[in-house]
C-alpha cells in the first residue's frame, strides 16, 4: 500500500512540476517584452533567459523575444542527444534555472545549471541510473599546458556548456542568478 501511495505522490508532483513550469514560461499578452527591451539602472539590458542551441554550438542572451549577444560555446564530448545519466558526457536539454555561480579553480568562472529537473530525475529513477548533477555554464583552462585556444572549437566537456574566459566574463556580468535557461538540440 506504501508503494501506491509513494506511486501517486510521484505522480503528482511531475504534474504540479510541469504546470508550474508551463506558467513559468508563458506570459500573458500584456506582460510581452517591447520590441527595445527597458536597460537595467547600470544601462545594460535585462537578460530574462538564456537560450543554448547545442546544434549550432551558440549560446545566446535574450531580452524578451530579442537576441542581445551571441557566443561560441562547446558541449559534452558526446553533443548529440539529451543526458540520460550520470557520465554519459552529454549536455542536457530542457529548460532550467542559472541558480548560483562560483570562481573555479580549473575553469575560471562558473555559473550552475539546475540540472537535473523532476522530469529528468523521474526519468532516472525509471532507467535505475543516476541522473548526474553539476552542470555549468564555465570558462575554459588557460595554463602554459592547456591554453585556451585548444577548447575553443572543440566538445570537450563532461556535460557542461563552456565558452573563452572573456565571453564568460561578460555572461557573468550580464545574467543574474535566477535566470531561464533553456537548453535546445
């Protein structure tokens, strides 16, 4: 009986996850962005959402419907397809949150993804696999033995989505934690 109950709770909370996900995601008809989004008091503008096209390696800030920069960025070594599991070295895709960032040791700077959502960790608890954790978006190494140049064109990561440490600095100056990201194939 604990089984059915556990059963029906999961149940639920997919489905609270995804409606809230949906109202998340759609604006109402009064609320849509202007075609010239508003700048922040520092005169930049506000970056609302995130948007990674893994086919075409770009990752883009968005200001409402309006894309304001693009960069170059690199995948998980295996770029083709969603992550299922934990090592697979694949860049997820869905719609997750910038939820905090750190200064790392071996990449520079480093904003988190919140991978994994209820759905993908659902999925994971179907397969009998662990989902993998620790997304960033980062910079990339710069040693006399790894220099930069080397990651710039290449799918490289374990998962994460990398870009050049002066296109990470500008991301982390201009998206906020909180953020949308939505990851694409």
């Amino acid at each position: 009986m604990r089984w059915l109950l556990a059963l029906f709770c999961l149940g639920v909370a997919s489905v609270s996850q995804a409606a809230f996900t949906e109202t998340i995601v759609r604006k109402p008809l009064g609320q849509v962005t202007p075609s010239t989004p508003a700048p922040t008091p520092s005169g930049a503008p506000l970056i609302d959402k995130v948007l990674v096209i893994k086919s075409e390696r770009r990752l883009q800030l968005m200001s409402g419907d309006t894309s304001m920069k693009s960069y170059r960025i690199s995948l998980g070594k295996q770029p083709t397809g969603t992550k299922l599991r934990e090592g697979d070295k694949r860049t997820p895709e869905g719609l997750y949150w910038l939820d905090w960032r750190k200064v790392s040791d071996r990449y520079n700077l480093a904003i988190h993804v919140s991978y994994p959502n209820v759905s993908d960790s659902a999925r994971a608890r179907r397969e009998g696999v662990k989902p993998g954790s620790m997304i960033m978006i980062h910079g990339t190494p710069d040693s006399a033995d790894y220099p930069e140049a080397l990651f710039h064109t290449l799918d490289w990561t374990e998962g994460c989505i990398a870009m050049t440490n002066r296109d990470m600095r500008e991301v982390w100056n201009l998206v906020s934690d909180g953020t949308l990201i939505e990851i694409r194939p």
